[in-house]
C-alpha cells in the first residue's frame, strides 16, 4: 500500500514538473522533461492500478 501511494505521489510530482519544464527549457533538455511527463503519468497510473487491484501482476 505504501508503494502504491508513493508510486502514485511520485508520478505526479514527475508530470507536474515536466509538463512547464518542457516548454521553458533548451532544446535538448525540453525532451528529457516530456519524457518525465511520460515516466510520471505511466508510473501514476501504475500506483492506481496497484493502490485498487493488489493482486494484479500475481496472476
């Protein structure tokens, strides 16, 4: 449980910083920032899955 909220704190702090990062930075670091986005939406989403469905990946 703790994993999951933490996952899922993690994520959106991940896509909050990223989503104004990546149109504030250079060139090559505005794609490190949407990938952050990317990283922090999936790994939320991941933390939801797991907070609901604990179960899920054990078959």
């Amino acid at each position: 449980m703790f994993v999951s909220v933490a996952m899922i704190i993690i994520g959106i702090v991940l896509a909050a910083w990223g989503l104004p990062a990546s149109h504030s930075l250079k060139k090559p670091l505005d794609i490190l920032a949407a990938l952050a986005v990317l990283c922090g939406v999936v790994i939320a989403l991941l933390g939801v899955l797991l907070l609901t469905v604990p179960d899920f990946f054990k078959g």
